[in-house]
DNA sequence: TAAACGCGGAGTCATATAGTCTGCGTTACC
DNA sequence: GGTAACGCAGACTATATGACTCCGCGTTTA
C-alpha cells in the first residue's frame, strides 16, 4: 500500500509523553534519549507540531515543548496532518482525457467531474482519515495507563530529574567522556 | 499522508478496457498507446496482474490480456495489492520496548500485545481496505458507460481495429516513418 | 557568561518510483 | 518457413523522497 513515516511514529510516541507530564515542557533531547531516538531527527519534527498548533515552544535553558491543548483534544489525524502535509493517498493523473480517439480535444463528457477512479480512491482516504480522526491522545495515554505499572511513572521521573541533576555542575560526575 | 503509485491507476485503467472488450485480448502496447502512457512502462505492470490472477495472457501475433473472471469478481483492492503487494500502511519501530529506563531488558508489559499507536494505525489501514475492497471494476465500468456517448465505443472500436490493419501489409500504408 | 534550549538551513546516504532499453521464446499469418 | 506481433524477463538510469547528520544563530536562565 503505502507508509506512513517514522516521523509520524515519533511524534506521536512524543506527544504521549508530554500528555503525562501535567504542562511541565519537555525537551526534544531529553525526549530523544528517553526513547532512545536520534535527537537531530526529533529535532526537525517538533518545529512542525508547533507551527500546527499542537505545541508550544519555550526557548532558553529550561525550555521545551508543552501540549497546546488537552490531549483529549487532539486526535491521530491532526498529528499525521501535521506531520506529512496534506499528500493525498492518490494523485490522479487525468489519463481518461488523454485517450487517442479523442486527438488533441477531449470532449467535455470526458472531463466533466471526478474521475470514477479518483473518487473511489478519495474514498478509501476519507475512510483512513475518519478512523484516524476518531482516536485523540487522550484515549491513547488510557492504553498506556491499563498496561504500565504506577512504579514506571516514577522511574521516569527519576530519570528526567537526575538528567536535569547531571547537567548542572554540582551534582553527578558525569562529564560525557568524549566518545 | 501517503502515496499509491501510478502504476495502479494506469492498471485500472488498463482493467478497465479490458472489461469492455468483451473478452477479446488487448495487448499492452495497444492500451498504452490508447491511452497517452508509455509502452515499456505498462509491459511492467500487467504481469504483476497475472500473477495476482487478475489476467491472463496469451503469447504469440494475436495475443495479448484478457480479464481472469468476470469485472464484477474483481474488486480495486484486489488490484492495488497486486500491484503494490502487501507493504503496511504502518511499520511500527517497535519504541515502547527501547525506553531508556528499561536498559536492556524491557519488562512484559511493555513489550505484550500490540502497540496501541500501531493498533489505530491498523484499524484506520483496514478502513481504508475495507473501502477499496467495496468496488469492484464493474462498478467503475457502470460509472464509465453512464458518462461516455455510445458512438465513443465505436470510436475505439474503429481506432483499435485500424490499428490492427495498419500493421498488416496490404491494407494501410503506415510503414512506421522512422522518428 | 556559559550551558541548555529552540530554531533554521545545508548536506549526506539509501531506497524507491518511474521510466528506458535491450534480448529471448512463442505464435499467427502470408 | 520466415517475419512480425506478441508476452516475458532482466539490466540500466534518473529523479525524488525519507531518514538522518552537522553547523550555526538567537534566546534564556542559573
């Protein structure tokens, strides 16, 4: 059929990690590793989501990105849509006017309307888009409830926190060891 | 959002002549050049359809391709999984078991079951495959024959028969001018 | 003032699409 | 029985896109 990239992957799996961290931001890096991602890649997926509205960015050391609005308000599809741009699944190349018989003019009947094709291709994407539309961040952060233990909330917050901790100079001795 | 190629749209329309045709066999080079596209391009796509069973061909002067079953028997899916084969509309990287927090060893839950980003991903694919497989040719070849005048199919009728005399020493005199 | 952020653009690498250009074996027809 | 129209298969090319990396700038906070 067709694909949906990784980019879509991504910020999906991203977004459901700001949908749980109650509007505290979240940045891009910080992201990346936690999910074990490349974070030049992330980095050029966010400023999408941004400019669609679906986050907010705040800029200086302890920046990052935030949900716009609530996750029960922003559904798979917006996301995709912000993602991949408006590509349609088909991209119809009107071959029925081009037909031999027809010379350099086709008649108006054969170019009057959808191709038959083309609709039912238009079709079979509305369908995609309805599924994807009826699904929002919120029903997915439920999922992810039912499946993971309360302690693995905490582990995370331990994990960001003692990433915070380790950047400042103070705390953890860990000066990246250059490669 | 995604992307199917153009080799489906230039086999419907293929399929779809096929269908009108009354059972005689068309041969690729006839229908590519019927319809504006190119030869060698189209040579490519019908044995995709013959393995799918959709067509069969016959070899040798008057050969060409001929519709496997009846047009109503073939649905636009069936067309486009021959075609495209079976790529999914997702492919899950699987990034709920390469969370930082897990180490190397990501626990049971994180890694049972479906992942629920790739479940809506599934549900909105068979949406959409579910639209597709509700078409049939025939449907299209109705749409078709509702738009286009009778005389028209005399017209191909006269292109593709004068087609096939030219070729005949002894009838037209169009050697093929060189370029 | 340095480090952590978000931005933006340029560049790389692999894969896939859309084509082309051969050649080979088969078949019908004169 | 040869030639031309067929299907069939493989090698080849060009362009686009996806999945990244790298670099540098402006902003903010400790």
């Amino acid at each position: 059929m067709a694909h949906l990239t990784v980019s879509v992957e991504y910020a999906i799996h991203c977004l459901l990690w700001l949908a749980g961290s109650a509007g505290a931001p979240l940045s891009s890096r910080d992201l990346a590793e936690l999910q074990g991602i490349s974070q030049s890649f992330l980095a050029k997926i966010f400023p999408k989501l941004e400019k669609a509205g679906i986050v907010v960015g705040s800029e200086g050391v302890r920046g990052g990105y935030r949900l716009a609005r609530a996750p029960a308000e922003i559904s798979v599809l917006q996301i995709v849509d912000a993602i991949e741009g408006d590509k349609p699944l088909f991209d119809c190349q009107e071959i029925r006017d081009r037909c031999a018989v027809f010379g350099d003019a086709p008649p108006v009947w054969a170019t009057a309307g959808v191709c038959a094709i083309h609709a039912v291709m238009l079709k079979a994407e509305q369908a995609m888009r309805d599924e994807l539309a009826a699904h929002t961040l919120a029903d997915l952060a439920v999922t992810f409830a039912g499946k993971a233990p309360p302690e693995f909330i905490l582990q995370v917050q331990d994990w960001m926190t003692e990433r915070a901790g380790a950047r400042k100079p103070g705390r953890q001795s860990k000066p990246e060891p250059p490669s």
